[in-house]
C-alpha cells in the first residue's frame, strides 16, 4: 500500500524520463519480496531500531585486481517524531 502510494506521489515529478519511476518501482518490489520471505526477511527488530533504508536494486559489482561498484536507488529515513518514514530521496552508489 505504501509503496503504490509513493509511486502514485511522485510519477508526476518524472513524468518527462521513466527511469526514475522505474527504478522507484523496483526499489519497492526489491522490498515487498526481501520482507515478504521469512527466512531471508529484515527482523522486525532491526527495522524498528533503523535510521534509514537504502535500496538499490541493480547493484553492479565488479573486480578484476580492483574492485568496483555502482548502482542507483533511493532511501527513506525515519521522521524526527521516530514514527513513519520521508518521502524517498535517490542515491547513486559508486567505488
């Protein structure tokens, strides 16, 4: 529901290039299915505890001698109440 609501938010700030609402749709769907498996999922606990969230769903990683990564995505911090998160902010991940 959140994650519908974000997307439907912000697709007219990028209705000129697609990529970001791609990426925004894909950053929430990484989500939906990291929590939605039991095994594999966040503890509860950690994310109640959680300043921030940073998903960047195409991470590339790379290293032949050196290493290298890059990848975009977005993060969404707590509010200063510690209830409810900000709206997504990208980041672009890079070394």
């Amino acid at each position: 529901m959140l994650r519908l609501f974000v997307v439907l938010a912000l697709t007219p700030l990028f209705a000129k290039d697609p990529e970001p609402v791609k990426r925004l749709e894909e950053a929430a769907a990484v989500f939906s299915e990291i929590m939605a498996t039991p095994d594999k999922g966040i503890p509860q606990d950690l994310l109640e505890k959680a300043h921030c969230i940073v998903i960047v769903p195409g991470l590339k990683k790379g290293a032949f001698i050196v290493g290298g990564k890059y990848g975009k995505g977005y993060l969404s911090c707590r509010n200063k109440s510690g209830e409810g998160w900000s709206a997504p902010g990208t980041v672009r991940i890079e070394g």
